[in-house]
C-alpha cells in the first residue's frame, strides 16, 4: 500500500458488492468485532451497498464499551484517595459507573490527567515522586504489549510509586462465548487486523473447526472489508469452516512473537466480567504475581462495590449484535453523546456513537 485512496475507490468497492450478489446462495449473517471495523462500515456506507442476502451484525469490538462498571467504580474510588493521580486514555474519561465517571471524580477534586500511552504515565509517577501514580489499563490484546512494558520499566527502573488497574479483555473467548448462545445467529466473523496483528490468528482454527464457522481476518479500509466479507462468504458457500488472512500486509498467523512474550511475562489470564455481557472465563488479563506490588488492586485494596441502579441502556444488546444501535427506543433521544446512558454512545470505537455520528435520525 502507498496510499490510502488505493483502499477507498467507490467504482472498485460498487464491483466487489455487485460480485457478492451473485455469489449468495442464500442469507448470511456475518459480525465484526472491531469497533474501528464498526466505525468503517457505517462512516462509509458498506453496508448499504451489500446484497440484501448479506447482514452485517456489531459485535462486543470496543474494549472500552465492555469495560464493567466495578471497574470504573474502581477507577473513581482510587482517584478520590489523598495523594493519588490517575491517569487514563480519553475515551474512559466520560464511561459511566455505578457513581458516575472519572470526569465526575475530576469535578470533585480528583487529580486525574488524561494521556496518550501507558509510558506517559509512567513518565508522571518519575516526576512526582512523592504521589501514587495509576495508568487505567483498558484494551484488546493490541494495548496490552505496552502496557506490559511499562509495568516490566518501572519494575526495571524501581519506580515504586507506580501502579496499573488492569481491565484487559481477550477476543478469542468472547468469540466462543458468543457462539456458544442458543439464541446466536452468526454464521461468520470478520477478526480484527490489529489483533492479530499483535497475537497472530492460530487461536482461531479451533473456534472456526469447533463451531463450523468462518473466521476471516480483515482490515480496516472500505476495500479490506468488502474483501473481507466476500472470503467469508465464499467460505460459507463452500461449507468451509476456517480461517484466513485478508490482512496479509500486515498480519502473520505467529503474530508479533516479541510483543507476545511480553504479554506472557507480565499478565496472566483470569475471568473477566464484560458489561453488557456477563464473566466470560479466561477473558481477561490481569498481572502476574510476581508483578503485584504494581496491581493497583492490591495496592489500594477492592473498592467497596457500589448499590448498582436498575440499567434501562441496551448496549449490552448492541455488544451481542442482538440490535443494532438505531433499533434501541433510547438512541438519539434519551441517549446521545452529551448524555450518553451507555458505553457504547461513549467511546470513540462504540457502534452507538458512530450511528450517532454518521447515521442520524434526520439523516
């Protein structure tokens, strides 16, 4: 690839379309679990142009929607101790918990900064010695190499003052977790490209065996999608339940052997419970015990949970690709981005928010 144009060629993308209609035999429904995926779909109308025999559904692809609420109640119970700095990516700052969200501890004297990479953080507990400094951890296994690193430097470095609160969550398990619902209607995936980028797609052989479905891993720009979805639904025509790489230029099934390694040395894996969603074994990634004295949970203690109000949002049904997001009777009127009832309205990647932003109601 030289340019991006190269990827956003409307008369190549009409083609492709035009091509798959030929090709379906009957419907397929087909999800990506990528929010970046998601935001590409709906900004640039693929979906629209497909058959209609072909069905895009949104899956749980944005790690920050599907951060739980105790661990943002969590995150806000920190933040409010004397002596503390939290630091967090800007796409949680507004995500709300059971109390309210880190811009509403913010508001109330909370120091929390927002910063561009776990080092950052890092760089603030070397310069404030004298406070406790917390990074809010949140990612596929795309974020996790780094923030994995900035753990091993500041152990490297004896940089005591520093802690993570890890919220990491895995895409395999939410695969079978998905799958594994009677009420599950997906007959294909589109795997996300930076993923596996990072952990490579040997995992997903013996979902895609195990489940008699396609896996195809795919790009980000309007012609890898459409690529994309076309593999996977000759795949599906053939009755041919494996996986392939679209995203050949950037991905190898190995992955990055490197960035692997450091994820092994620092985190394990543990249950994590998914908003919207529910504990999903084996779904998460905490640190290792020999990294405690940086687990910012046993550094502070649990937080005492919070009374937890009746959810009225639907995102967890937008997560699981039971509706999409303007099926929700709240979207554009009770829940918008000023006064989001959810995570997905929120963060950059949430499907919600890119309805929102590209498809809405007076559209």
């Amino acid at each position: 690839m030289k340019y991006v144009d190269e990827f956003r060629q409307v008369p190549q993308a009409r083609r492709w379309a035009a091509a798959l209609k030929s090709s379906c035999s009957r419907d397929w429904t087909i999800m990506e679990v990528c929010g970046g995926q998601t935001h590409s779909i709906v900004r640039f109308g693929i979906d629209a142009i497909l058959p209609g025999r072909i069905r895009l559904l949104h899956g749980p692809g944005c790690p920050v929607c599907v951060t739980p609420v105790e661990r943002i109640d969590a995150a806000c119970a920190i933040a409010r101790q004397p002596g503390v700095i939290l630091c967090s990516f800007g796409d949680m700052m507004r995500v709300p918990g059971s109390g309210g969200s880190l811009f509403t501890a913010k508001s109330k004297g909370a120091d929390v900064r927002l910063v561009y990479s776990p080092m950052d953080a890092l760089r603030v507990a070397e310069e404030n010695p004298d406070r406790r400094v917390v990074f809010f951890a949140v990612g596929f296994e795309t974020t996790a190499p780094a923030n994995a690193m900035t753990v091993f430097r500041a152990r490297e470095k004896g940089i005591g003052n520093f802690s993570l609160l890890s919220s990491h969550v895995l895409v395999p398990p939410a695969l079978r977790a998905l799958l594994s619902d009677k009420d599950c209607r997906v007959n294909g995936f589109l795997a996300a490209g930076h993923v596996c980028a990072v952990m490579g797609y040997e995992e997903y052989g013996p979902i895609a065996a195990g489940f008699k479905v396609p896996i195809v891993v795919t790009g980000f720009e309007p012609m890898d999608l459409l690529k994309g979805i076309s593999c996977c639904v000759q795949l599906l025509e053939q009755g041919r339940p494996v996986v392939e790489n679209q995203y050949a230029r950037a991905v190898r099934k190995e992955g990055n052997r490197e960035a692997r390694k450091m994820i092994e040395l620092v985190f394990q894996t543990v249950d994590r419970n998914w908003r919207g969603i529910g504990v999903i074994p084996a779904s998460g990634l905490d640190l290792r015990p020999e990294f405690r004295d940086f687990d910012a949970l046993q550094v502070f203690g649990q937080p005492a949970a919070l009374p937890r109000q009746k959810e009225e949002c639907r995102s967890g049904l937008v997560l699981q690709g039971r509706i999409k997001p303007d099926e929700c009777p709240f979207f554009a009127s009770r829940c918008t981005p000023e006064n989001p009832m959810g995570a997905t309205m929120v963060s950059s990647e949430g499907a919600c928010a890119a309805y929102f932003r590209y498809r809405p109601p007076s559209a």
